[in-house]
C-alpha cells in the first residue's frame, strides 16, 4: 500500500475508529483555555511583553479564549494539526520530531520524502497517519537567535492551517533546545506572532496550542501570556 493509499485511508476513518489505533488521546474540549486556565489558578509573576509591540486592546477577552497553555505530550492531541519542529529533510530526527514520527508511524516519511525537504523558516503539511491529530505541519526553525526567520515558522504554519481550513493547532518550542536559540526570547516571537494572527483571522480559528514540556518554558510562557493575552 502506498503513502498515498495509507493517507486516504486515515482521512476517511471516523474518530471512533481512528481511536482504535492511538488509544490514548487528549480531546480539545479538554484542554482549558488560556483563560480558563489562568481563572482557576493563581499565576507566576507576569513578564511584560517586548517593547513597541501593538496589540489590539479591544480584542482581548475573546483571543484570551483562543489560544491554550498546555502541559503534555504533543504526539497525544486530538486536534486539526500538530507542528513539527523538523530538520531540513523533514525525514525525521530526535526530540519533539523523532516521537511524531514514531507516533505517526514509517509512512509519514515516506510522504515527507515527496516534498523535497523545507528551507529554514518554511513549512509544509502532510498527513497524520497514525496520530490522533489530522495533519502534520513541519516546519524548520533556524539555529541561534534569528528573530524573523523565527517569526517566518510561525507565520507560514499558521498560513498552512488557514489555507487548509483547519482550525485547531498546536506548537512545540521551536529552535529552542540543541538549535540554540534562547527560551525567553523564542516565547516572545511565538506569543506575538500568535496574536497577530488571531486579531486577523480568530473567526477561522478555534484553538492555537502551546504545547510546552520544560519546566522552564511553563514557567516563562504563564508570566508572557498575561501580557500578550490579557484577560482584561
């Protein structure tokens, strides 16, 4: 059977059949938002957003329902698309890419081995295969602190989920870790470059996930989403 067979395949199963293969699974309606979140629990110190970054303060009670913090396994949503923090081959590699392969199963690479790897920055959507999420968008973050090809992950990801019209995503700490790029400064870039999006296009958005696992990165995206996502 062929990647394109198995693709199909998956597509057409329901969820209640999809669940057979994954069995352990996270449901979106299970996942509070961030306002939800931030109501139930008494927070970290807040961390002010970066200087000169314009925000639409009127919109901010309804995108603080828009986006989730979450603490868990990414490979484990029930959602539209899950991003993965790929290499340049998109053929799979350690960390948060090496378990979405293996979740998705050997026929994700096949597909991924088509699409004749991806530029720093870019990023590209396949199949979930044996994921409980419908999509993969991989995407390649730059190694060391390179802001705008930062921002380019973010930006081309959510274009992808937009074009598809998918409307739940989410997204691990890309380029932080062995690319170098520091925790504080890669949560600023993540966090506005979220917001932007949704101030332009929260109608076609559901839910946008951080999908965080180091303590370190809990820690710093409870006390920047008080500023970046407001709940007043």
């Amino acid at each position: 059977m062929t990647w394109e067979d198995e693709k199909q395949k998956y597509s057409k199963m329901s969820v209640d059949e999809k669940r057979q293969i994954y069995k352990s699974y996270v449901k979106l309606d299970d996942i509070p938002t961030w306002k939800q979140f931030a109501d139930n629990k008494k927070l970290l110190p807040k961390i002010e957003m970066l200087p000169n970054c314009e925000i639409d303060n009127t919109k901010n009670s309804t995108l603080a329902d828009k986006i989730s913090y979450f603490s868990g396994d990414i490979t484990h949503l029930e959602i539209d698309a899950v991003v993965n923090a790929a290499n340049s081959s998109l053929l799979g590699g350690g960390g948060v890419d090496g378990a979405i392969h293996r979740a998705a199963g050997g026929t994700l690479k096949e597909e991924c081995k088509t699409l004749g790897g991806c530029p720093t920055g870019e990023a590209k959507i396949t199949g979930g295969y044996k994921l409980p999420a419908k999509h993969v968008i991989h995407t390649v973050g730059p190694q060391g602190e390179k802001t705008d090809l930062l921002k380019n992950c973010y930006k081309n990801s959510l274009k992808l989920m937009l074009d598809n019209k998918l409307r739940s995503i989410a997204f691990p700490c890309i380029s932080t870790g062995i690319y170098g790029y520091p925790n504080l400064p890669a949560a600023h870039v993540a966090a506005y470059t979220v917001r932007k999006h949704l101030e332009a296009n929260a109608g076609a958005v559901d839910r946008v996930i951080f999908c965080l696992f180091m303590d370190e990165d809990k820690k710093i995206y409870e006390g920047l989403l008080q500023s970046y996502f407001p709940l007043n």
